[in-house]
C-alpha cells in the first residue's frame, strides 16, 4: 500500500487544483489564494489558525508541496486536521485581540522548531478571535520579524 501512495504522489501534478474554480466557497477561495501567494513568493510554510479546522481544509485540498502548520485551540480539531494532507497541527489557545494571536502562533511555532528566524510564511485566519468558520486574512509574515515586534 505505501508504494502505491508514494508512486501516485510522485507522479501528481502539484501546479493544477485538485478543486473546480467555479464552485469554490468563500474559504475556499481564500485557501486558494494563500497556497498561489505561497508558490508564488516561495514562502517556507503556509500557517492556519484555526478554531474549527476549516481554514486548514481549504488550504490542504490544493495539495500544495509545503508544509502547512493548523494552530489550534481545540484538541479534537487538532485531532481531525493531522488526518488532512500535509498538515501538522499543534494545540496552541487563542488568547488576546488578533494580532496576539498571530505574534504567539508564530512564537509557539518558533519555539516547537517547525519555523526558523528566516523564515517567510503566509498566515490564514479569522480576524475576529473566538468566531469560528470565519476566514478572511491573510498575512505575509517573516518570523523573526513578528518574534521582534
């Protein structure tokens, strides 16, 4: 069974999306946005802070060659969204206003060695802490300039 995953994995095409363009949700087509953002300024990993697991879906079904990191405040979604391609999750509580948020996801994630200090990344979040299913930025972060600010 792993040679058959490992040979049909070797032989996708990562530059063509996996979901029809005309019929893509919301989220979809923000997770859509941050993965072609992502090629395109050839970040190191594409980061979902997420409550419910959706954002990280929308990125991870464009089967994109990067690591993609769900933060999470939720341990059963941390449980479901390790299932999805290429996402490690990590339990990490959402505390304070956004931008503390996205400045201790990008700590945690710095700290647990899945990001170094060069590192460029593209964030997806809801920028309302606490609402779940609410995808609606993304940020283009270099790590050791959020760990400095």
């Amino acid at each position: 069974m792993t040679e058959i995953i490992q040979e049909a994995e070797n032989n996708l095409s990562f530059n063509t999306s996996f979901v029809s363009e005309s019929k893509l949700p919301k989220g979809g087509e923000i997770g859509q946005a941050a993965v072609k953002l992502g090629q395109k300024l050839s970040v190191d990993a594409l980061v979902a802070v997420t409550q419910t697991g959706y954002s990280a879906r929308m990125i991870s079904r464009n089967r994109v060659p990067l690591p993609i990191y769900a933060v999470t405040p939720d341990e059963s979604t941390m449980r479901r969204t390790n299932l999805l391609w290429a996402v490690k999750s990590l339990y990490h509580p959402h505390t304070g206003d956004f931008n503390q948020m996205i400045s201790s996801t990008i700590e945690k994630l710095h700290s647990e060695k899945f990001l170094h200090l060069n590192n460029d990344v593209i964030v997806v979040a809801g920028s309302v802490v606490g609402l779940p299913g609410r995808i609606n930025t993304i940020q283009i972060l270099n790590v050791k300039e959020t760990l400095e600010s």
